[in-house]
C-alpha cells in the first residue's frame, strides 16, 4: 500500500461507455486513490480511434499513470493486467494470503483461497467471457438488425449453433460457477473476503443474471445469490453511481 507521504501518481482511466471498464471504476475505489476518468462514445459498436493514441489496440479499458519523476506516463491495457498492477501496488488487502503456514516459497505450499484467486483473474476473461460474448455476437445474427427476408435462415442457423455449441459450452460454466461458489467456504469465489477475483468477475456474473442470457435462477442459485450480493456492496454501487453521473446514462452491462 501506498504511504500518506508518498506522492500520489496521476491515474486516468479511459472508459468506453457499454464496457467492461466499470470493474476498473470500482477497483480503484478499493484502491481509495485519486483517479480521473475520461470517457469515449462507440463508433458503430466499435471504440472510437481516439483510444488508439492512447494504447495501439484502441480497446477499453486502459489506464494510464503518471508517476512523480516520469517524464512519460505508464500505459497499461487489459483488465486483468491492470487489475493485477492496481492490487499490487494499492491494495493488496484484495489478494488471498498465498502461503500455507511453514509452505513458504515450495511448489503446493499455496493457499486454496490464493489458488482460486490467481485461477479467477485469469478465467474470467480467458474461458468465461469469450464464451458469452460468442453466443452474444453469434445470436446477433438473428436479431432485428438482420435484413427481414434472411432473418428465418439465420434464426434458424443460430438456433443449431446454440442448441449444438454455445449452449452446452456456458452451461458447463454455470455448473462448474455454482459448485465453486458452494465450497469457497465463504460468500466469495475464494471464501469469506471479496477479492480482486471478485471484481473481475463481476461483470459476466452480474450480466447473465441481468436477464442478458438465458440463466435459471432456481437452478443455479448460488450464482444468483452472488451476483446479489455483489450488487449490495457498497464501492460498487458508488462506481455505478460514478459512471452514471459522469455519463448522464443509465449503467448497463451487454
């Protein structure tokens, strides 16, 4: 953690409105340093081509930070390498302790909570969220931006790639969510106290019990009341509210 006699760095985070940059919003809030945030509109769906002066992939989120004796500023891209940089320098109350006791520096000598935190950082963006977003763009294909006299083909084209891939794929990730969920030993995904694994998955968790995808609240009710109760804390409402404000919009997920 910093010191309050260390200089603060310049934090910017560019923020695109409809992104999963919310979760960075919230994570420096954990964080409690100064931050900026500057917004983007999407262009056609798409991040506008300001944001590739800032980092050459022109995607969000991307923070910036500019620290006391640099000449130029830190960009970082990515939601789990920035979450991993902010967390390391700012909040390390965020990281499950690693070590078992007297298992210091051996292979296997790592907590289970510190295990399912390196796990879910990495997860939630590697298997999770390609697997929602694919069936997202994929069921594009038979909404009402498709020409009307096609739309029967590729409903129907679609409705096979869901019943025959996507479908099967995410409901292996709700299955294996739901028994996570049950033996974290605790209201987390690694026990008792919220981590960064947490805030990274928010967002795909909070999305498909939004009504986002198809999503039985019955059956996978630990999800459900995870989700719940992400929603009930009280940084992550402020960073809703945050970007509500700074945008005049109403938060929404997908």
């Amino acid at each position: 953690m910093s010191t309050a006699t260390e200089e603060q760095p310049k934090i910017v985070l560019h923020w695109l409105e409809k992104s999963r940059s919310q979760r960075i919003v919230w994570l420096l809030e954990e964080c409690k340093v100064p931050y900026e945030i500057k917004t983007y509109k999407r262009v056609n769906r798409l991040a506008p081509p300001e944001l590739k002066k800032i980092h050459p992939l022109g995607k969000s989120p991307v923070i910036t930070i500019q620290a006391a004796g640099q000449t130029e500023p830190l960009v970082l891209a990515e939601s789990s390498a920035i979450s991993e940089y902010l967390i390391d320098h700012f909040a390390k109350q965020l990281v499950p302790a690693q070590w078992k006791e007297g298992q210091q520096g051996k292979v296997g000598g790592e907590t289970e909570s510190w295990l399912r935190y390196r796990f879910y950082m990495h997860y939630c963006e590697g298997s999770f969220m390609s697997s929602l977003l694919l069936r997202y763009l994929i069921n594009a294909l038979a909404g009402p931006e498709v020409p009307f006299l096609i739309r029967p083909v590729t409903r129907l084209v679609v409705g096979k790639m869901n019943e025959m891939f996507l479908d099967p794929n995410i409901k292996t990730h709700f299955d294996f969510l739901e028994q996570q969920l049950a033996s974290s030993g605790g209201d987390y995904l690694c026990g008792k106290e919220i981590t960064g694994a947490d805030i990274m998955m928010s967002f795909p968790v909070l999305g498909v019990t939004s009504g986002s995808f198809p999503f039985d609240n019955e059956k996978y009710s630990q999800i459900k009341a995870y989700s719940e109760r992400l929603q009930q804390l009280d940084l992550y409402k402020t960073s809703v509210q945050k970007v509500e404000e700074l945008t005049g919009e109403k938060y929404v997920l997908l």
